[in-house]
C-alpha cells in the first residue's frame, strides 16, 4: 500500500512539476517506500534566528513576538538567550503595544539541547519572557513549563516566576 503510494505520488510530482518531478520521484520511490516520506514530512527544527515568529508565555501584554535579532551566537539563540524582538500581536490593555521593540529570553526551542545527564530536551513551540534591559521580567506570571537550564544562564527570576519546572 505505502509502495502504491509513492508510486502513484512520484507519477503526479513528475506531470506537475515537469523538471522538478524526476527529483521529487528518486526521493519518493525508495526500497522501503515510506523512508523518505516520513523524511519530507518531518519539519526541521534549527536555531531562533531572524524573523522567527514566538510565542509570549508571560502576563505581559504580548501574545507573538517575531525576533529581530540574536544577541549571542552568529547561527542565533538557543534555551536561555536574548533576543531583540518586536511584538506583532498583544493584548489591548497590556504593558507593551504592538509594534514596541523588547528583550526576551527564550525559555522553550523546538531544537533539542542536549542536558549533563545525556538526555535531551526539546519542545513543540519557541516561546519566549519579555525582559527589561537589565534581564528583570516584565510579566509577573510565566505560564508552562520552563527547562532549569535557566538557572545556569542567570535568570534565577523567570524560575521563581514559573509554574512547572522541567
């Protein structure tokens, strides 16, 4: 059935796609058949770089933030580090507007980072804390799970602020 699949898919990529389909037909017909689906359907998780859009998991007005910039690192930021970003949804009475330029740390990635114990950790979504200039939060209230590799990067705040450490 998978093997029918691919077959019959290959055949379509290649009469849609005209030039492109015989690339798309060598990925989708393997020995196993379903190998390279599962591998095209997969979603690549890589660094918070810019133009990432997050999701703000703190009471302080701000619903999406999209980075503007990584504030360590050339490839971009990973659990624990800040970012410039710019608030693109936010709630009308909240602290900051749309539009309004703000620091944040990251507190869940979709990358996997691997822990001293040699178990990884990794998330389903990139949320992030809204900070001030000198790393104080500006919510009062961090809503989800926070990973305790905070706590080596100095926001010892954020913990105390979070719900479920994990």
């Amino acid at each position: 059935m998978a093997v029918n699949f691919a077959s019959k898919c290959s055949r379509a990529g290649s009469s849609l796609l005209g030039g492109l389909g015989n690339n798309l037909s060598a990925l989708l017909s393997t020995q196993h058949g379903t190998t390279s689906y599962n591998y095209l359907s997969q979603q690549v998780r890589t660094f918070i770089q810019m133009r990432t859009v997050l999701k703000v998991v703190d009471n302080s007005g701000a619903k999406k933030v999209m980075c503007i910039q990584a504030l360590k690192g050339k490839k971009g930021a990973r659990l624990g580090d800040t970012i410039i970003a710019s608030v693109k949804e936010a709630y009308p009475n909240g602290k900051v507007k749309k539009g309004k330029v703000v620091y944040g740390v990251v507190v869940r990635a979709a990358m996997q980072r691997g822990r001293c114990d040699g178990s990884e950790v990794k998330f389903d979504d990139n949320a992030v804390v809204l900070v001030d200039k000198q790393g104080q939060p500006i919510g009062t209230r961090v809503f989800g799970p926070v990973p305790h590799e905070l706590r080596q990067k100095k926001h010892v705040k954020i913990l105390s602020l979070a719900g479920h450490i994990a």
